[in-house]
C-alpha cells in the first residue's frame, strides 16, 4: 500500500497519489477476509524482496521506486526495514531540491518533481496522452525530450547521492515502472554519477556509478517482499478467525 503505512497496526495514513488520507486497512482487511492479514508499504515490500532476490546480506541496501512518483526504502544489514517516525523513512521524493514546481504534497521543488513518471510527463508532454520512449525520440533530434531525460537521470542520481550519503546504502536497486525505459537509462543515471564524481573528490570515492543497479519492473520484488511479510512484522488475526 502507498503512502506512510505502520506495520504494527496497519494504518495508513497520506497516501497522496490515491487520495487516501487515513484508513485502517489491515483491520478492514481481516475482518473481511476473515484471516490474518500484513500490511506494509509498497515501496518498502519492494525492498524486502529486492534483497532477497539480488541483495548482499552484508550490505546496507536500498530500493529505490520510480515510478508515478518518488520513493525508497531502505533494509539495513540485519535485514531489518528502516522506518523512522510514522514510516516516514525514504520519503525521499518529497524532499524539496529547488524549483518552483508544486508538489502533491503541498511543497514546492520537491524530488519527485524532477524524477518520477509524473515529472517526465510533464517536462516532455504528449498531444495525445501517451508517454513514448524518450530517449529515442532525444536520439532523434527533440531537444525537449533530451532535455526531459537529462534532468530524470540528474534526479535519480541525486536521489541515489542522497541513500548513500544520508541513509549510509552501500548498494542501490532501482525499480519501477520508469525501468522499461532500459539501458539507456542505465546509461544516463551512470553518466550523471560519473559526472557528479569528475567535480567531487568526496563523490568520487563512494564509487557510486558502480553500486547502483536497475530491475527491469516484470521482476516481482513488491510481490516477493508482500510473500515475505509474514516473518517481517505480526499480521492481524480477525475477530472469530
């Protein structure tokens, strides 16, 4: 589920791009289902199974979701979420960076304004509402699209900086739906590292263009990690069940 979700009681609460500002889900959902039921969020379910898939269980890892939006979660090296105040924790997209662009959270600048699906559409809008490859099109001569994908991958390398800087991730896995977008993305997120480290000694030595990763979005790690809650937090018995 999107949005801040507390794990232990299975409330979620801001959960923007749904429009849902407060629901018990895992209560509504037992009692429903009349079985015990987890919840968690999103992002972070993703996590939980990217490390199962391709993480090192010594190594700071985090997830980072591109997709409509901008988020990230990170799992330390006991394997443990991290999940800060309310579940706050990896809510990088709403950390504003500059701009004037308003954001769905209320502020303005933020993250996810410069690096998400909802960014790049947009910085490079369609007549008819279809969001084609833009790197091939910025291939093809369209400045607009080459400047689209220019400041996508400048976001993604700065939302990659800021997990290892501020969240201490020694490996980064990106997923989302964005990731279709395949190797040219890759190659654009790993140019703006490079070019991040060329005017940063400090930058330089975190080696960043080498501890990032990108999953295709048919690689299930939500589902994965959504299979593994169970021996991540304590599901809801329903009432009678």
């Amino acid at each position: 589920m999107p949005g801040l979700v507390d794990a232990t009681t299975g409330w979620v609460v801001h959960a923007l791009n749904l429009g849902v500002e407060r629901l018990d889900l895992r209560g509504e959902l037992s009692r429903q289902l009349g079985r015990p039921v987890a919840v968690e969020n999103d992002v972070k379910a993703a996590a939980i199974g990217a490390r199962e898939l391709v993480g090192d269980a010594t190594e700071v890892m985090a997830y980072l979701n591109v997709g409509t939006g901008l988020a990230a979660a990170v799992v330390d090296s006991s394997g443990e979420v991290m999940r800060g105040i309310g579940g706050a924790a990896g809510e990088i997209g709403h950390l504003p960076v500059g701009g004037d662009v308003p954001c769905g959270c209320g502020q303005v600048g933020c993250l996810e304004t410069l690096a998400s699906g909802s960014a790049l559409a947009r910085l490079w809008p369609q007549p008819d509402g279809q969001l084609r490859d833009p790197f091939a099109a910025a291939a093809a001569g369209d400045e607009i699209a080459a400047r689209a994908v220019e400041t996508l991958c400048e976001g993604i390398g700065l939302a990659i900086q800021l997990l290892a800087l501020a969240a201490g991730a020694e490996h980064v896995v990106v997923g989302g739906g964005l990731t279709d977008l395949g190797d040219p993305l890759v190659e654009g997120i790993a140019a703006q590292l490079r070019a991040r480290a060329a005017r940063s000694q400090l930058i330089a030595g975190l080696s960043l263009a080498d501890r990032f990763e990108v999953l295709r979005s048919d690689v299930p790690v939500a589902a994965v990690g959504a299979a593994l809650l169970p021996r991540t937090t304590t599901p809801l018995v329903a009432e009678g069940a």
